[in-house]
C-alpha cells in the first residue's frame, strides 16, 4: 500500500522541471505591474494649459457661431444718417457700436461717402466691407442762401447750420449768454468743441449782427455779473470793481490801461461789451 501511495505521488524528473518553469510563469505575471510601475512614469497634465486650449476652442467657436449669424442675417439699403438705432441692430452692429454711431451724428457728424464709416471707433474692417455696398446717402442740398444769425438764432435755427447738431447748438447759446453776444463769428472759436476744421465748415453759413449784443454798464455792474465774463478771470474782476471803488467811474477803456493785470489783448475783447453811463 505504502508504495502504491509513493509511486503515485512521485514526479519525473521532466514533470519537476515543468511544475518549475509553471511556477516561475505565475511569479512573473503577479510581478510584471510592479515592475511595469517602477520603469515607467505616469506624464502629469498641465491644468493651466488645458483650461487654455479649452477657453481658446470655445473662443474659436463663438466666433465661427458669430460668423454664421452675420452671414445669415439679411442685408438691406440704409443711409447711416438717418438709420435708427433698431436698423442698424437688424444689420448686425452691436448695441454699443449702435450707441457709439448715434453719439457721432448727434455731436454734429455726417457721413458723406461710405468710406466715413471707418471713421466709427469699433466698427471693424469686415463690419465695414459687409456694410459698404448698401450705403446709400441721398445728394446733400444746396447750403440756403439766408445765413443764420448767430445772436438772435434759437436751437433750432442753430441745427439748421450743416455740422451744428443740438450738443454743439446748447454750448453756442450757452456761451452766447455769458459773453453778452458775438461781434464776429471768429468767436465761435472760442466755444467747446469747434476746432479750426468745424470753425471752417459753418463759417460761410453764419452772420453776425454785432447790434444784437447786451451791453454792461461797467460803472453798475456787480461783482457777480461781470464774473460771468470769459474774457476775465477771478482776479481781473477784482480789480476793476476796487478800482472803480478807488478812483470813481470809468469814463472810457483807456481809463483800464492802468489795472496792471489787464493788458491790451484783454482790453480790445471786452471794449465791445463796455458802456460807461
């Protein structure tokens, strides 16, 4: 029985060697991922980088989804001075570019030929060649042949100067009033906004009448009143009040000669304005 038992559980000596090379088999493959672990190094992402390549295909997307609006939407015939704000939205332009365009023309601006768009701060190049072909501006009449009078012309005859739109209007009046009138309309230089180049635009439609002016009386005149003259500053007003007070009315401008901080440039503005009953 003892040696059935041996002779039943003893292995050849090939049988050995295979039950080896099985063992050794089954230890590589259990080792083979720790080994794999320690030869090789898992590359780490770059969170930074991946978030800009993802901000930088959402961008390209917007604006493939942005040139797909503007190719589909429909196109029509405007003249830009007159196009409300709604039109130019229906064309494509932004609210703010809408606003930006608004502002210009209110301020006096015109748009002449289509390349004047250019002249709009954020109006980009593809706005502006998408929009050319459909510029249609009407042929600008004839400037009337009644000049308009600048000391006597309300708002509304102001606007009806080319270039003069109702911000530029409010600021003549408004200098109008503090100056007492203009004797030449080579003042109109000295408003707010109107450069050389405006100046020459609406030079030829206007007309001073310099028997439309409010004289002062620079014997009565208070403090206060004659403060409101732009030809003179704080200090200047000051003096002719305490010299008047010092040395008795003004007979004339020559009596001024003596304020040392009022030279003769400042003397041939005022003198228009001056009456001394």
């Amino acid at each position: 029985m003892k040696a059935q038992f041996k002779n039943h559980i003893s292995l050849t000596k090939k049988e050995w060697n295979g039950m080896v090379v099985l063992l050794l088999l089954i230890a590589s493959a259990l080792a083979a991922p720790y080994v794999y672990q320690c030869f090789s190094k898992d590359t780490t992402i770059n969170v930074t980088e991946f978030k800009s390549n993802i901000a930088a295909l959402n961008n390209a997307g917007r604006k493939s989804l942005n040139s797909l609006k503007m190719s589909r939407t429909p196109l029509f015939k405007f003249n830009p001075n007159t196009a409300a704000a709604a039109d130019w939205q229906k064309l494509g332009i932004t609210t703010k570019q809408a606003e930006t365009i608004k502002n210009y023309i209110t301020k006096g601006g015109r748009f002449r030929k289509a390349d004047d768009l250019k002249k709009i701060y954020g109006l980009t190049t593809s706005d502006y060649e998408r929009l050319a072909p459909y510029v249609v501006i009407p042929e600008e009449k004839a400037p009337p042949t009644a000049l308009v009078e600048l000391n006597s012309a309300d708002s509304a005859g102001l606007t009806s100067v080319e270039g003069v739109g109702p911000a530029f209007a409010k600021r003549i009046i408004y200098y109008r009033e503090r100056l007492g009138g203009f004797v030449a309309k080579e003042q109109l230089k000295e408003v707010y906004g109107i450069d050389e180049l405006k100046y020459k635009e609406i030079a030829g439609q206007v007309r001073v009448d310099a028997a439309n002016i409010r004289k002062l009386n620079i014997n009565t005149i208070s403090f206060d009143k004659l403060r409101l003259m732009p030809y003179l500053n704080y200090k200047q007003v000051n003096a002719i009040i305490e010299y008047r007070k010092q040395h008795g009315d003004y007979a004339s401008i020559s009596d001024m000669e003596n304020i040392a901080i009022i030279d003769a440039g400042i003397l041939r503005k005022i003198e228009p304005y001056l009456i001394y009953r």
